[in-house]
C-alpha cells in the first residue's frame, strides 16, 4: 500500500450540502478501488491563481489517503466527470 493525496478543487457556486456529497462521493471512490482514508483537510474558500470557469474562488480539500498503485487511475477517472469539481491532482506522497 501506497500512500497518496488527492486534491479537489470545488466550484463555489455549489451550497454546502452539494460540496458535502462531491466530497462524499469522492471518498467512496477511495474506498470503492480498495482504498483507506486516513485524513481529510478543509482549506475552505480560496482565491484561485487564474480564472477558471468564470470563477475566481473556489473550496479546497486534499484527502489523504493508502491504497495499492493501481487505485488512483482509477479513482481519477471518476473524479474527473464529477460536476462540481473545477480540477483534481492524485500524487503519491513520501512514506
């Protein structure tokens, strides 16, 4: 097992029972491609560098999380058709 970090950026035009359930959905993504969450950090709203979408703020999450190498191709090609997500990063972090 791996262990790894998968960033989302959320738009913020979205209520925070949406952002709540993307969350959500992403997490039982980890889960689902036999994945473990260890942690989930909430930066909350930020500025973002550029404008993206005709927006200039958006909600930040990194969720850290072991899985087998495999896993994040996987989870990322769920990820990437979610709705509310504006972009999303998986790396692998330093043991």
């Amino acid at each position: 097992m791996n262990k790894y970090e998968l960033t989302l950026v959320l738009s913020s035009r979205i209520d925070d029972e949406a952002r709540a359930a993307a969350l959500a959905k992403a997490q039982g993504y980890v889960e689902r491609f036999g994945g473990t969450v260890t942690d989930v950090e909430e930066w909350g709203k930020k500025k973002l560098a550029y404008e993206i979408q005709k927006m200039d703020e958006a909600y930040y999450y990194f969720v850290h999380f072991d899985a087998e190498p495999e896993a994040p191709a996987q989870i990322e090609s769920h990820i990437r058709i979610m709705e509310p997500v504006v972009r999303y990063l998986c790396v692998k972090t330093e043991a």
